[in-house]
C-alpha cells in the first residue's frame, strides 16, 4: 500500500469517524420527546412522495452536465452528452467516500472515453465551483432577504462567536485571515515563475486555461440558465420533500433556500453531509418551529434521498459508461 492510499485510508476513516460521532452525540443530546417525535416521522413517511424528488435531483446533475458542457467547448473538448453526465454522476459517487476527489475522479472519466488530457477539464471545474460559491453566496442573500431574523441566528450560533464578543467586532482572526490571503497569492505567484516552461507549470498553466474559458465562453446566457436549473432543482428537492411528512409540508420556499444555503456547509464537513448535514438541516427547521426531532428526521430523509440518488446513479453510470462506448466505438470503427 503506498503513501497515497494510506492517506487516502485516512482521510476516509477521519471524515466518517466525525460523522458518527455527530450523529451518537447528538442522539445521546436529544430529549425523549424529540426521540419521539423522530421516531414518530419516520413511522409516517409518504414514500411516494420521494419518486418527484429522485426525478429533480437527477434532472439537477443533468443540467450540471450541459453546464460543463459548455465550459470544455472553451478549451477544445466535445465530449458526448451521455458522457459527460455519466462522468458527474461517478463524480457524485466518489465525493460521497473522499470530499472533493470526485472532482479529479470526473475528469479522469471524461477524458479516458472522450480521448483528452484531464488537465484542461480539471480547469474548467475550478471555474465551475467559482460560480457554484457565488450561486451559494445569492442564495445566501436571499435568505437574508427573506428570513433575516433565521439567517442572522444561524450565523452567531455557528460563526459569530469568531468575529465578535457580543458588543464588538473581535479585529484578530479578520486580519489573521487578510494575511493568510494576501500570502497564499503572493506564494502562488512566486511558484508560478519558478515552474515556468517545467511539467508542473505546463499542467498549472493547462488549469489556468480552463479557469480562463468561464471568461471566454460565446453560450454564456445558457451557462446562467443552466446554473439557474441547477439551484431551483436543489430547492424543489427540499421544497417537495416537506409533503413527505406532515409536521413540514406547510413550509416554505425561504425555508428550503435556508437549508440550502447552510446545508451545502454540512456536505463539505464530511464525506457525503453523514452526520452534519441531517444535524444542519434540524438546526434551521427548529428555528421554523419544528420539533427537532422532526427536524432531524427530515434532515435524515434528504441525506438519505441525495445519496441513494447517487449511489444508485453512480452505480449505474460505471456499468453503462464502458457499454456505450463500446458500442460507440465498434459502430465507429464498422
């Protein structure tokens, strides 16, 4: 086993680890009543309401799929549509074990079936997640908008405690992490020159090109579409999964965008959102008025609806991926 996968090995059995023990303690934290009430939400789960769901989240990747689409025409890759999507769904797959490689696992996909250089793909990526952050910053906004008092809570409860003492704003960490940007780019620049016309700076100046082609793209107006489809398809995920149960279904829109916005914090923490995201989610519905319980319960459907969505996707894309492009290639080569 080399260093690589021992870290690998690690980062999964850290990551999962944390999850868990979310989970154990906060059960072990929840009044019985609150027990109760989880246990009672899941007895009353209206199944048939989680077929839409599957329909969104899969039409959400789709779009997610098109949208790359465009951004590899900017950089000479035109890959087939079915493989483009396949290589997001495996992508989804990977991220659910390792956060994050599924980026890398993606493009690798996508350029042994399309006969390409990942390099540039893996650029294009580092453009996609810039505008997924703003994505995550205007839902954000609209949050503030439409429920200030639940956002302004969320933020003290989790950040606020960093930034300020109750009366003042706290100066140390705001400038420690000035500081910390302000080197990071200044070493980013001096690496740059030092690997200039080197393997690794032809690679980095591959990612810098596919950065640049968000800046270069000619279907801008359908990259904005398609990001638009693909965070109303998170919301109606949300949305349509309050009728699953009947403590929720008379929720709104602003509260699905409220768990969006801080959710997407708990899909990063651990591998997948286990533990964290189901944990989130019951934070911002007791600020709603719900239960926690209930709010956990509801937390646990989503994660479990996302990921089976994935697992069951994923799956199915590693199966059929080699099948259609053997068929592709013998029809090809006929």
């Amino acid at each position: 086993m080399t260093k690589k996968h021992v870290y690998t090995f690690l980062q999964i059995v850290i990551f999962m680890g944390l999850g868990l023990g979310l989970i154990y303690w906060r059960y072990t934290e929840m009044s019985q009543e609150s027990k109760d009430a989880m246990t009672e939400a899941f007895k009353n789960i209206n199944w048939w309401m989680l077929l839409p769901i599957f329909i969104v989240g899969f039409l959400s990747h789709y779009f997610r799929a098109l949208r790359w689409k465009i951004l590899l025409k900017t950089v000479a890759i035109e890959p087939s549509t079915a493989n483009t999507t396949f290589a997001v769904l495996i992508g989804y797959l990977v991220n659910t074990v390792v956060p994050r490689l599924g980026e890398v696992a993606k493009c690798t996909v996508l350029a042994k079936y399309e006969k390409t250089s990942p390099d540039k793909a893996i650029g294009t990526i580092i453009g996609e997640r810039a505008f997924d952050m703003i994505s995550l910053l205007i839902v954000m906004l609209l949050v503030f908008l439409f429920e200030r008092h639940i956002a302004f809570t969320l933020f003290n409860d989790y950040f606020g405690k960093y930034f300020h003492d109750g009366t003042t704003i706290i100066w140390k960490p705001v400038l420690i992490a000035v500081a910390v940007l302000i080197l990071c780019i200044a070493g980013f620049i001096f690496l740059l020159k030092k690997l200039k016309n080197t393997k690794v700076g032809n690679i980095i100046k591959s990612l810098g090109d596919g950065i640049a082609s968000v800046w270069r793209m000619k279907a801008r107006g359908a990259f904005l579409l398609y990001t638009f489809l693909i965070w109303l398809m998170y919301t109606l995920m949300v949305y349509i999964g309050y009728f699953s149960l009947e403590a929720t279904a008379g929720l709104g829109m602003s509260s699905a965008l409220a768990i969006i916005a801080f959710g997407s914090i708990g899909m990063i923490v651990t591998p997948g959102g286990i533990g964290t995201y189901p944990l989130i989610v019951a934070g911002v519905l007791l600020l709603f008025g719900l239960n926690e319980g209930v709010g956990m319960a509801f937390g646990w459907i989503c994660w479990g609806v996302q990921t089976g969505l994935v697992l069951i996707l994923g799956l199915a894309s590693l199966i059929l991926l080699p099948l259609l492009n053997g068929k592709r290639n013998t029809q090809q080569a006929g």
